[in-house]
C-alpha cells in the first residue's frame, strides 16, 4: 500500500504503480478493487473518503 503511493508521489501514474507493485511482488498484491479505485481517483478523493463521517 505504501509502496504503491510512494510510486504515484514520484510521478507514475495509479495503474503503473500497481503494475510495478505486482510484478515485483506477486501478481495477486493490492488485489482490493477498492483501494486500487482509490489510488487512481487521488489522493484529495481518497481523503474525502477517509475523513467522511458515515453518520454526520
């Protein structure tokens, strides 16, 4: 997970860093559909729904 935002941080895009993240791992890591959605909307998306508050 780190590693995957640290990759987008230096410029590469949500689907490269995953790529890179899974061939030098295994094929099946960050397999979670929606933290992967989560990478590629943005890290001011990701904190929208972070901070969001389910009963507020």
């Amino acid at each position: 997970m780190r590693a995957a935002r640290m990759l987008i941080e230096r410029r590469l895009s949500a689907a490269e860093a995953v790529a890179l993240v899974r061939r030098r791992r295994s094929p099946g890591a960050l397999g979670n559909d929606a933290f992967t959605g989560r990478l590629a909307a943005g890290p001011d998306a990701a904190a929208l729904l972070v901070e969001r508050d389910p009963l507020g």
